[in-house]
C-alpha cells in the first residue's frame, strides 16, 4: 500500500492488524472480498487520481500562463 491513503490506513490501524504478514496483508486484488484487497485497489484508484489531477493542473498552469501572455494591456 503507497501514497497518502496507505500511511493513513496504516496510522489508523497501527500497521498490519492481526499478525498479518506484510505480502499476504497488501497482495489481495480484492476478488476474494477481503478488506485488505478493497483497501488496495481504493488506494490505487486514489493514487492515480492524483497524479492525473497533477497532469491536469500542470497543463492549465502552463496554458493560462500562455493565455496571460498573449492578452494586451493598456499601456499608462
């Protein structure tokens, strides 16, 4: 488990709860409907939500800066 949301569940839960091992606790895919798969897949998801949003914010960044450019200003 990475990212933000895996030092979260981490934190909260005070690592991995039960004597898990760390492979067995953060494989699961989920299709065996074990809590730590679901966990897995939702930090994944969040992950790359994330980094598509830092995409998405770097290219709006660069194009109003574009934009800013090009608009002609009074001059005084």
């Amino acid at each position: 488990m990475g990212g933000i949301l895996g030092g979260i569940v981490n934190a909260a839960t005070g690592g991995l709860a039960g004597g898990a091992s760390g492979a067995g606790a953060s494989s699961g895919n989920g299709a065996s409907g074990d809590a730590s798969g679901a966990i897995g897949q939702m930090s994944a998801a969040f992950d790359q939500a994330i980094s598509k949003a830092a995409e998405i914010t770097a290219i709006t960044t660069v194009k109003k800066a574009e934009l800013d450019a090009a608009k002609q200003r009074p001059q005084n």
